[in-house]
C-alpha cells in the first residue's frame, strides 16, 4: 500500500472515523466495523480497521494514567531529551532497515 493511497483518501478516513477523535473510535461496535468494511472511500481491511481501534483505547489509557499524558509517556524513552543523530552515513545507523 502506498503513501499517496493513503493520502488521497485522508478525506475519506476522516469522515469515516469520526474525524480522529480516540474517544469515538474507542467505543466502535461490531456493527461500527462492519460499516468501516463497505465504506469504498477507505481501506477496507478489517485488521486495520480493528487496529485503529484497539490503539484508540491505548491511547486513551496512556492518556489516563502517565503524567503528562501521551507526550509524557514518548518523551520518557528518550529521558525527555531529543535525540540528535549525526550519522555520517546509513551504514552508521544501528536500527536502519535492511
């Protein structure tokens, strides 16, 4: 799947999933997904679908139970600190994709 799918169809997500809201898409039903799978204007994969709403509820959970919230929870693996990279080359990076 490609980028440019995705983002001629970002209208279309949107409208479909509420305009993004986690709380909304954290209380889909059965019936909410079965509705996400004919929707043409998206990508109807029900992994996918199912996904967004299981990381809805994360999100929402992160949310109620670190300090700072959600940027608080991703700023502590870092120890609230940017990490500045300055590889003179790809071969340099441990984590690079292969």
């Amino acid at each position: 799947m490609s980028w440019i799918t995705i983002l001629r169809k970002r209208d279309n997500f949107r409208r479909a999933f509420d305009g993004f809201v986690p709380e909304k898409i954290a209380r889909y039903s059965e019936a909410k997904v079965a509705k996400l799978l004919k929707d043409e204007g998206i990508i109807r994969h029900r992994g996918k679908i199912e996904g967004t709403i299981k990381n809805a509820r994360g999100y929402l959970e992160i949310m109620d139970k670190e300090p700072g919230g959600f940027s608080g929870y991703i700023w502590k693996f870092v120890d609230g600190k940017p990490v500045q990279n300055k590889f003179t080359a790809i071969s340099k990076c441990r984590h690079r994709r292969r």
